[in-house]
C-alpha cells in the first residue's frame, strides 16, 4: 500500500493504473482528506463478493434465529402452488 498526492496521480497516472493492477492498493491524499482508493479490478470484485457473502450470511444468521424462536410460517405444497399461479 502506498499513499500518493493527487498531483503524483495525475502527473503519473499510467504508471499507478498499472501499479494497481498488479495488486498494489494505492491511497490518493486531497484536501479536506476527501481521500480515495485505487485498486486493481479483480481486487475490487473480489471485494464485492466479500461483501455480498457477509451480506448472506447475515441473512442466514437472522434465519436461523428466527426459526429458534419459533417465528415461521408452514405451508403445504398444494397451498405454495396457489400461491405461485396469483
């Protein structure tokens, strides 16, 4: 990981894409530390998959403590049908 002015940035800006697309997390220090994040984009996905199984995850977790406290509904297949043809 490494921390670049903006101006760094903007004066080299191939040279950091392909840093970053190697796998090198780069920091981009501005003003008001209004900072940003360049990454490569296989690591971006890889992060965004992350997330979404955490997501999941969650779900599930909230699931299973719903079903021990006994909050679920049960439905017949004949009744899950009806409802699929509304």
């Amino acid at each position: 990981m490494m921390a670049v002015k903006s101006i760094d940035v903007r004066d080299n800006f191939r040279a950091f894409c392909d840093r970053a697309f190697h796998g090198e997390t780069i920091i981009v220090s501005r003003k008001k530390n209004e900072n940003v994040v360049i990454i490569g984009e296989q690591e971006y996905n890889d992060l965004l998959k992350s997330s979404r199984n955490a997501e999941y995850l969650a779900k599930l977790d909230r699931s299973f403590a719903q079903l021990e406290r006994g909050e679920i509904v049960v439905k017949s297949l004949s009744e899950l049908e009806a409802m699929a043809g509304e």
